[in-house]
C-alpha cells in the first residue's frame, strides 16, 4: 500500500445527536429488533438524518432506504431540520417505490420522527412505526451504515465551499454512486438497483422471451410447410394460422359436406401435429404456463 500510494479512509467517532422525545415515543415498539433484512422490496424499511458542514453552514440530509435491496429509494436534504424533512423523504420513496401495506418504517427517537405530522404521514401510507431506543446506534445500524460510507467514502474527502455545492454532490453520490454503481457484499456483490429492480424482472423477462421465441418459431420455414399441409386437407384457404391454433378441434371439413364441422381432430391428426410444433419447448415454456395458471385462478 505505501508503494502504491493509497489513502485510508478512517471513520471518525460517532457522536449522539438526536433530540429525543420521549413522551411521544414511549409507545412505538421496535419492529426490527437489528434485524435489517426483508424477503421483498417494499416490505421494511430503514430512515434516518445527518447532517454535512459547508463553509455556508449544515445541510441536512433524510433518507429512506428498503431494506431488501439496501437502496436509498427517498431522500431529501434542507437547510434546517424540521419535520418537513423527513416527510418530504418518505413522499419521496412512496412515490419512487412501492410500499406494501403494513409495511414497517424504522427510526430513531428523534423528535421529527415522534411528530404528528410524520406519524399521520405512516399511518396513511398503510406502514407501522418502529423506533429503536435513544443513543443505541446498532438499534439502527443500516442507516448509521450508509451515513458511514457516504462520510467516510466521499464527503470528508471534499470541502463544500456552499450548500449548493454540497446538495449537488450529495445527490451524485446517491443516484450515481450509492444506488447504481457501488457493490454489496450483503447483497452478493450485486448493487442496490441490480436487486431491487431485479426481483420482478426473471418472470417478466423470461414471459417476454417465451414470446419472443414464438414469434421466431412462427416464422421459420417449417412452419409454414406445415401451415400450408394443413390448409390444404382441412379446406380452409383462407383462414388465418393463428386463428386456426386457437380453433384446430373445430374447422370446416368439405369431406362432410360444405359447412361441416366436427369437434375431433383431422383424421391424419395434422392438427395435433401443428398444435404440438405450434408450442416452443424450453424453461421459459414451463413458467409462462405456470404463470398463466395463476393468473387464471
């Protein structure tokens, strides 16, 4: 490391800051219990205030961050730190994220969080409150955990000479760094939006390449040999292949006369043929047809 030139990164110490109100929080429980970890997004979460020096004074910065994929998915950042700050976070989140309801917003004690306004706010969005107690940092160690790295990692590295200045680069770091590019080890070295986004995505993508692999499918020159094999002993010219996919039991047979019909299948079973060819095998085939089955219940 000495010939290479790195500079360590040393945390500094941590301090007690928060105002508790203890008459208004004697009543929340702790939800969490340290246990920062959820089965979704959407399900638990995680808030919590710092503040950043600049040569113009402190700015104030408010997250909210789901615990599943440890994104900041609501933050916010003021000049004062009133109750405006927090609520304005957890909008934020409600409105970049989804919120499950009985969802559970952890803090700590601090006053802005035990306000009527901010609790009015939870309870509308369908969350429960959850509080750790006053001074205990573990008992809200993600957020303390993000504070850490924004800090350590990039703000007493730089001296803000405003608070524009520090608001600019703040929001960088969140939604160009933290979010997107900076990798987890609780996450398997993923980052937060790869898992977060990527928890609905196998099932979509795999339905959409299902679909994709039908339209190749459809398109090959097998296909349309069989297409036209079927046309021709069925007697239906002009009726459309995927239409006829759809309605192969019941086509017109001119071997029983002009309008005939019949509910089994051609007597040469072309039909059960170009139903089985018709169906792309393969994973994807297997899910979307789970997936049909639930939707149809």
């Amino acid at each position: 490391m000495r010939a290479e030139g790195p500079i360590a990164c040393q945390p500094r110490p941590f301090r007690v800051t928060t105002e508790a109100d203890e008459a208004a929080a004697k009543d929340m429980p702790d939800l969490v219990g340290r246990d920062f970890t959820a089965e979704r997004p959407g399900a638990r979460f995680v808030g919590d205030i710092t503040y950043i020096h600049t040569w113009a004074g402190f700015i104030y910065l408010a997250t909210v961050i789901d615990c599943y994929s440890k994104k900041v998915v609501g933050w916010s950042i003021a000049d004062q730190m009133r109750t405006e700050l927090v609520t304005t976070a957890l909008r934020n989140a409600a409105a970049t994220s989804v919120i499950e309801p009985g969802a559970v917003f952890h803090s700590d004690r601090g006053s802005v969080y035990t306000s009527a306004e901010y609790r009015t706010l939870v309870t509308d969005l369908g969350m429960h409150s959850s509080m750790g107690r006053t001074g205990v940092c573990w008992d809200n160690a993600m957020s303390e955990s993000f504070f850490s790295a924004l800090k350590n990692e990039h703000v007493y590295r730089i001296v803000y000479a405003t608070k524009a200045q520090a608001r600019r680069d703040v929001i960088a770091y969140i939604e160009g760094f933290y979010n997107s590019r900076r990798r987890h080890s609780a996450l398997g070295y993923k980052r937060p939006n790869e898992v977060h986004y990527g928890y609905t995505q196998p099932e979509t993508a795999a339905y959409e390449s299902h679909q994709s692999a039908v339209r190749n499918h459809r398109s090959s020159p097998e296909w349309e040999s069989m297409s036209m094999l079927v046309r021709f002993r069925c007697g239906v010219p002009g009726l459309r292949l995927n239409d006829w996919v759809s309605r192969c039991r019941r086509v017109t047979r001119p071997s029983r006369g002009l309008g005939a019909t019949s509910d089994r299948g051609c007597p040469d079973r072309s039909c059960d043929r170009l139903r089985t060819f018709s169906r792309p095998t393969g994973p994807t085939s297997d899910l979307v047809r789970s997936r049909s089955t639930r939707v149809s219940k």
